[in-house]
C-alpha cells in the first residue's frame, strides 16, 4: 500500500508542523469544545451529605486507550460531582507529570456509570458537529500534540504540566467530519494490525525467556549430562541431583549480609554525604546480571559512610520483586530489601548466580502472600542449592552463558524490531492527522470488537503496572 500527499497545502505557521491540507480550516481546541476540570481530593465537608463515585486518575489514562483494572472512588457531595462527571464522548487528558506522560489523551465511553475524574485530568467536550473524539485522540498523540504540550509546558525538574488555558489555545486543522471519520477508520485497521505484529513479538520473547529459564534450570539442578546417575534429595523443587554432586545450605556455602536501611538516607547529611553508593530494589533488576557502573548504569541516588557491600557480592531483592539478582561489581549500600551473599571458596561467584535464578519460582512461593511480599533471611538461609566440584561449575556456567547468548541475541532483536515498529505507529498516526498522508480512497477491513478488546486489555495491563511501578498518580 502506498499512500500519496494531499493534491494541495497551505502554511499551518507552526514550525514543528509545516504544511498541512489546503481545504482543512484552522481553529483552536476552545472554539469547538468545551474543557472541564476534574474533582480535588482529598478535601474536608462539614455537615454535607456525601456519595460515593468511582473517578478516573492518571494512571487510567494512556496513549489511544483507557485501562479501567483499577479504579479508585472518592466520597464527595453531588453538587461538586456534577462539574467532573464524565459522559460518552469525552476526551479525558492528562494535565502533568513525566514529559511523556503529558497531554496523553483517550475516550471516554460510558464505561463505568457515574464516573468522575480527578483534577490532574482534563475533559475535553468536542463540539459534535466539528470534531470527533477519535480524530481528537490521534491528534493528541501525535507529533504535532507532543511538539505543541512539550513547548507550552510549565516545566520542572523532571515533572511537566499544562493548564485549562494552555490547553484551550491548542491549535487545530481539521478536515470535515465525514474525512475525520475516514481518518479514524484507517488508522483504526492499521493500529490493529500493528499490535498483533507486537503482541506476537513479545509472545515470542516470552517463549525465549522461558527457554532461557529452563536451560539454566536444567543446568544447576541436573547437569549436563543428560546419562549422568542422579540421587534423590527430597527437595521438592530439586528432587535430584547427579550422584557426585552436593546439596548444601545456602547458608553454609555463602555469607550473609543484610542491608542497613530502611529507606534512601537522603535526609541525614552524614550519610547523604558519604562516598559509597546507595543502591535501592529497582536497581537490582533493572541491570541485568552485573551492577557495574554506579554512575552510568543508575540514577543519582546519594551515598552513605560506610560499606556494606562489598564488590563481588551476589545481591537479591527480597521485598517488592522478590528474588531478582545481581552481581555487584563495586563497594555499596543497601537498604534492608536486599540482601548480600558472599560464596566460600568452593562456590563460583556465577554459578550461584544461576543458581538462584532457578531458585527465584521457589523463593516466590516462600514470601508471605500479602500485598508487597517480604522474604526473611532465614528462610533463604536454609534453602538448599546443588554444588558440584569447581570445575564442573566451571563448565556448567560457561554452557548457560555460551546458550543465553543465542537467546539474548534473538530476544535483542525482537526488542529493537518492536521499537521500529512502535516509531512506524507513531510516524504514520501523525502523517496521516496531520494531513502529511492522504488516505481517502483506502479500502480498510475494520477489526471486530473482541479483536479491540483482547489488543487494549494486553498492551493496559502492561502499561499499568509500568506507570504504577513509576509512581505517575498523583492524587492531591
């Protein structure tokens, strides 16, 4: 399919946007819509009768699409609730945050009754006989929104906003609506057939994770000789193991180290003033299999007096994400989230590194089941781990990594295929709302709704939890 330009263009006077249809009108978003603000929480009444309403935060709002998994409900009187009741038809956008997370913009469809929507997020209430919804999203999403939300922007450290005012004076083109309503319609099929590619990609990295998994489980518990004579251990998650090696203790193979603090000393000056880094639970994950570079592998975090860690230590989340690892290749910090294993001398540094990533469903299982999950020291301490003789760990982790590094490559790909993929979307939603692209006389096959359904349900459940791990709500 090879789309072609428009017959014939006029200057929009916009440098970010250049050129755009000749016969699309200019206009500003408050001249055909109406913005609403949303609900402040966390106010006090008095001798009030109060409703519960369910209301929609920030994290509910993302590129294109709403992700309603988790909706919060605030209790206030009726008449404050009626200027943030949302109705089918709204365009619910964020006020601030993240630069990224600024003007993102989705519709609103009536799917919860009753629903508001706090006061970090703006309606948007198009003039119907103007402008549709649809065509508002994409426009929001696309370069021409970013460009306009990233330069009108009150901006601080790391943190950006928009205003009611601001937001009114974004500046529009907009075709009729019988070519609005082909506009959305194509990039509705292309948007679809976009996140298939994606979801089979991802599916597929999945499947290679997993792959990865079982050959460093296979490798650790068993060996790699598959015609080795094996003995029972009576460990339900290693019931055996090759007859000439050991299952010992983590305890008795490796000492122990907590970390000190309960939280980033970064408001005692002593210890904010120190020359160790401060490494916090994200960062353990975050790295992959080497913590190796303080200032170039992590954010800015401050620095305590005095070494916990020393350089070789094998470090494990166990609150929040348990039994993620790494190897710590310079002196550091922790907070009491972590905990450090140094190995005795009979026990490589790598090979107990892949040991307790075949160890990591086990340790899952061992935290509490409650809200965060806290995996005690001791618990760890007395779980076994199966330790042949130096070299055939030697071996053992040269195979693993020699494997990996098959997966890793092709995992690799898929990832920076996916991001070509990603930039052709966001490319073509702004070459095609922009007027770049004429797609009028594209024949288009529309998904059905299951299809809709089943492609926003997965990319929001990913995006949730990345925003939620990001801290992006802001309630007040």
């Amino acid at each position: 399919m090879t789309l072609s330009p428009y017959p014939a263009y006029k200057d929009s006077g916009l440098p970010w946007l250049g050129q755009v249809p000749e016969h699309w009108s200019e206009t500003k978003l408050k001249r055909v819509s109406q913005v609403q603000s949303g609900i402040t929480l966390g106010k006090r009444y008095e001798d009030t009768e109060l409703t519960e309403y369910p209301y929609l935060r920030v994290a509910n709002v993302q590129n294109g699409f709403l992700n309603l998994r988790h909706i919060k409900t605030a209790v206030i009187p009726e008449n404050e609730a009626l200027s943030a009741r949302l109705i089918p038809g709204d365009v619910v956008v964020t006020e601030g945050g993240d630069i990224d997370k600024l003007g993102r913009g989705a519709t609103w469809n009536g799917e919860i009754d009753n629903c508001l929507h706090q006061n970090h997020i703006f309606a948007i209430r198009p003039n119907k006989d103007r402008m549709l919804p649809s065509f508002l999203v994409s426009l929001l999403e696309s370069q021409h929104g970013r460009s306009y939300f990233y330069l009108t922007a009150k901006k601080t450290t790391n943190l950006a906003a928009t205003n009611r005012t601001t937001l009114g004076m974004f500046p529009l083109f907009l075709p009729s609506l019988d070519e609005q309503a082909i506009i959305g319609r194509f990039l509705a099929w292309k948007t679809a057939q976009i996140r298939r590619l994606i979801r089979n990609k991802r599916r597929l990295i999945a499947l290679l994770s997993e792959q990865k998994q079982a050959i460093i489980n296979q490798a650790v518990t068993r060996g790699l000789d598959p015609n080795a004579p094996m003995k029972p251990t009576g460990i339900d998650w290693m019931p055996e193991i090759p007859a000439h090696w050991e299952a010992k203790r983590i305890k008795t193979v490796t000492k122990i180290l907590r970390g000190q603090f309960g939280h980033r000393p970064r408001n005692d000056p002593i210890m904010y003033d120190g020359k160790f880094p401060f490494i916090q639970t994200g960062d353990v994950a975050r790295v992959g299999k080497y913590i190796i570079d303080y200032k170039q592998t992590l954010n800015e975090k401050g620095f305590a007096v005095s070494k916990q860690f020393p350089r070789g230590t094998l470090v494990m989340t166990i609150a929040a994400n348990i039994g993620d690892v790494a190897i710590l290749d310079f002196d550091a910090c922790f907070p009491d989230s972590i905990v450090g294993f140094v190995p005795e001398n009979d026990v490589m540094l790598d090979f107990l590194f892949y040991s307790f990533k075949a160890m990591k469903e086990k340790l899952l299982k061992e935290a509490p089941v409650n809200t965060q999950g806290n995996l005690s020291i001791e618990r760890v301490g007395a779980m076994p781990i199966a330790i042949p003789e130096i070299a055939t760990q030697k071996v053992v982790v040269a195979e693993i990594e020699c494997e990996a590094e098959k997966i890793n490559q092709t995992i690799d790909r898929s990832e920076n295929e996916i991001k070509l993929i990603q930039e052709y979307r966001e490319r073509l939603i702004t070459d095609v709302v922009t007027g770049k692209l004429d797609v009028r006389g594209v024949a288009v096959t529309m998904p059905t709704d299951d299809d809709v359904i089943e492609d926003l349900e997965e990319e929001g459940v990913d995006d949730l939890l990345r925003d939620d791990a990001e801290s992006e709500d802001v309630e007040g």
